[in-house]
C-alpha cells in the first residue's frame, strides 16, 4: 500500500466531512492560507494541520511514512500521559481510521492546539531580559524534574517542539517519547542533531532520554543571561 504524500493529505483535508472519521473533525475547518486553501505545517514524518472545530482547535497530524508499531507507541504514550497528567504535555488520541485518501483509510494523531511562541522566538524577544530568561531556565528545571518523576522521555527537546504559554512550558510532537511500556523498543528517529549527543543512535531509548539536550538548552539559556551577543554570534 502506498503511502500518502503531502499533496494527497493536503487535497483530502480541503473536504473534513468526507475525509475525516472523527465527527468532530468532520465538523471543523482547516486554517486557511491567504489564497484560502489549507495551511500545512510540514516535516520530514508528517503534515500538520490545524483545525477549527466550534469552541475547541486541533492539530491534525498526517503521518508521510508508517511504522510497524506506531499504533501500539502512541496508545501506550496516550495512556500514560492521561495517568500522570503533566502540565506540560498536551492530549493527544492516535485515530487509526483517521483520513480518507484516495478511497483508503489512514491514521491520524488528534492533538489539542497550542497557542504559544516557539522557545527560540520567545528566547529572542527577551535578550534583553536576564531576569525573564533566568525565570525560564528556572521553568525548564522543574519542567526536566516533573518528565523525570513520572517517567517520560520526550525524545526529541529542540525549539521547534517546545512552546511558551504565557510563560509556561508546553511539549508537542510525540514521535519519539519515551513511557514505561516502551521499554526495551528502539527509537525510530534520534532527534534533532543540534541537540542530541554525537554518539546518540535509536538504540539510546529509556528514560535518560533528554539528559543531553535538557543540559544543552539549560547551558544555553543561562550562557544568554551573562551574553545576549552569542545569539547572533552562533545563529540562536
């Protein structure tokens, strides 16, 4: 079976009552671009979309490729995220009959939306605040300390996956989370290289997971506290 690209995901959405299963997605509305067609948010695994849906938005996941396994991973991320209830994460349902495309059903991951600024745009617009980013790094230690008690990994910490809510910490993108009933599985992807250890391969999977990355933008942020100028001077 071949899967969809982001071209067939992205003229299926165009018609949610018929794409979607969900009837709760079959009622929303993608947000549009200016030529008012679907705004794609799109990676090197997936096309992420943003629906409209009355009172509620959701981020639509489309997965590009599949994983043997990726039904199992997201139930088990599912119900361990509903059990611990962090603050930092979001909910997310892994809809295995999730979009039509070309008459062939696909899964879908279903997360709430998240209105925030990614850690490198809020970062930048506070440069000039050690006090703000000094509060933040403080936020980030407790956020490391909460994944760390109740056993997740989030796999891949970069700015791109991390946003700031009114000051708060909120995670997206669970492709590579660890929980506890993953133990002894690999990884299916190693994160993004600017973050993670050299040496770092899909056989690193546990929960000393975000050790090295936590580490990398903690250092960060409190390098930025004594010197703003490394921002420019290292491209963020």
């Amino acid at each position: 079976m071949a899967w969809p690209a982001p071209e067939d995901y992205y003229e299926a959405i165009q018609n949610p009552k018929f794409a979607f299963a969900d009837k709760e997605l079959q009622q929303g509305h993608p947000e549009l671009t200016s030529y008012g067609l679907p705004r794609p948010i799109s990676g090197n695994f997936a096309s992420v979309y943003r629906m409209q849906c009355g009172q509620r938005d959701w981020a639509v996941k489309c997965f590009l490729r599949e994983f043997k396994d990726q039904q199992q991973r997201y139930e088990a991320i599912d119900e361990h995220l509903a059990r611990v209830q962090l603050p930092y994460t979001v909910g997310c349902t892994f809809l295995h009959q999730g979009i039509k495309v070309r008459g062939q059903w696909y899964p879908i991951l279903k997360m709430e939306w998240v209105k925030g600024q990614p850690l490198n745009v809020y970062i930048e617009k506070h440069l000039a605040s050690p006090d703000t980013l000094l509060s933040l790094a403080s936020r980030w230690v407790q956020m490391v300390k909460a994944l760390r008690q109740a056993s997740v990994a989030h796999g891949d910490l970069q700015h791109g996956n991390v946003l700031v809510v009114q000051g708060d910490l909120r995670l997206v993108d669970y492709d590579g989370m660890y929980v506890p009933a993953l133990s002894g599985k690999a990884s299916h992807e190693i994160g993004h290289p600017h973050y993670q250890h050299p040496r770092r391969t899909e056989s690193d999977f546990g929960p000393d997971l975000d050790n090295f990355s936590a580490w990398v933008i903690y250092m960060s942020l409190i390098a930025l506290t004594v010197d703003p100028r490394l921002w420019q001077q290292f491209g963020g």
